[in-house]
C-alpha cells in the first residue's frame, strides 16, 4: 500500500507494519529453526506448517475488518466482505511483493 499511494504518513504507517510483519515472520523463522535443531521434521511436515500460517490470512478478521470499515450498515456476510477485500488489496500487489511472499515462504519451509 505504502507504493500505491503519493499520501507520506499513509507510506510511513506502512512501512511501519510492513517491518512490524517482518518481525513476526523472523520469530517464526527463527522459532522454526530451533525447533527443526532440536527435533527434527520431514520437509513435508514444515509445508504444512507453513501453509497453516498461510492459510490463516482466509479467516473473518480481514473479512470483517473490511465489512466495519466500507459498509457497518449491511449485514455481514464473510464471503462477500473477503472476497471484495481481495479485489481491493490485491488490486495493489505487485511482481516484487509476491515474489518475496513465495521467497519468504520456501525459506520459511526449508
């Protein structure tokens, strides 16, 4: 988002959780590490670890947060608030973005 707009402390604000995100991701990297030293697991079992996080961005709270924020006054229904979040956050993804996902991903997974 911090590269879709000119607006500076909406840039700022986002580099900040971009970093604040990174951190998560290191802790769980380095979590992964220390675990993976001290009692070893199959590559497949570090995939499905990974996808877990993964598949955590598919729960209700940017669904919701997305239905609070754009329309509080219409009932909520979590697949149309997740489905229109994504036409709307995606729409701001670029080549570079995904391939540090898919990066960050294979590290993550060994």
């Amino acid at each position: 988002m911090a590269e879709a707009t000119d607006e500076p402390v909406l840039q700022q604000l986002c580099h900040r959780i971009a970093a604040d995100e990174f951190r998560h991701y290191r802790t769980f990297f380095d979590g992964m590490q220390r675990y993976q030293a001290r009692e070893p697991i199959s590559l497949l079992a570090r995939l499905g670890v990974v996808i877990g996080r993964v598949r955590e961005t598919e729960d209700d709270e940017l669904a919701f947060a997305y239905h609070c924020a754009n329309e509080p006054n219409l009932p909520y229904d979590r697949e149309r608030c997740a489905r229109e979040y994504g036409a709307r956050a995606y729409g701001v993804y670029r080549a570079h973005h995904v391939e540090q996902v898919v990066r960050m991903t294979f590290r993550a997974s060994g």
